[in-house]
C-alpha cells in the first residue's frame, strides 16, 4: 500500500511538472503569435503609407512637369507615327519585328517613305 501511495504521488508529481512546462512552452508560443501579428500590422499600416505616397507622387499633372522641368522629352509629332500596314513584312499580316534572332531590322527601311 505504501508502494502505491508513493508512486502515484511521483506521479502525479510529474505531470505537474509537465503541464507547468508546457504552459510555459505555450505561453512563450503565444508571446511569439502576437508579436509577429503586431509586426505585421506595423507593416500592413506602412504599405498603406507608401500606397499613399505613390499615388501623390504619380499624379499625371505632377509627373507632366517634372518631364518638362528636367527632361528634353516632347510630345510625338504625327509625322513621326505611320500605320501598321507600312511595316515591313505586313503584307502577309505579320510585321517583321526586330529581336535577337531576328537584330538585322534596318531602318533604313522606313526612311524611304
């Protein structure tokens, strides 16, 4: 009887101590979901920032004077432009494009017109 009472003691001994480690285990695994979940608010709340940021900085009117301010860049001229069909190779439908198996495209060609 002495034998029972002793072991079921150490027993139930050790698994105190097992719960009281895995709470500890848990609790450390709980302190590290809410720590990433509050980084990732942190981050979400700075994309919002910069998605705000970008769409002041991108505005068309913004953007259109700076070009003008500190580039050459002017609007194409339409005599610049030609149709699809002036192409080389569109009169089978399929306009010859320059690529690199293709790097020998000349433009020659279109001085002509």
């Amino acid at each position: 009887m002495q034998k029972l009472t002793i072991f079921s003691l150490s027993t139930a001994l050790l698994v105190c101590a097992g719960v009281f480690d895995l709470k500890g285990r848990v609790n450390a695994l709980q302190h590290d979901v809410n720590k990433t979940r509050t980084q990732i608010r942190e981050h979400e709340q700075a994309l919002h920032v910069l998605d705000a940021e970008w769409a002041y900085l991108t505005e068309p009117q913004d953007l259109e004077h700076l070009a003008a301010t500190y580039t050459a860049l002017k609007p194409l001229p339409s005599k610049q432009m030609i149709a699809l069909s002036a192409l080389p190779g569109a009169e089978n439908g399929q306009p010859e494009i320059a690529s690199l198996s293709n790097p020998t495209l000349n433009m020659a060609q279109f001085s002509a017109q």
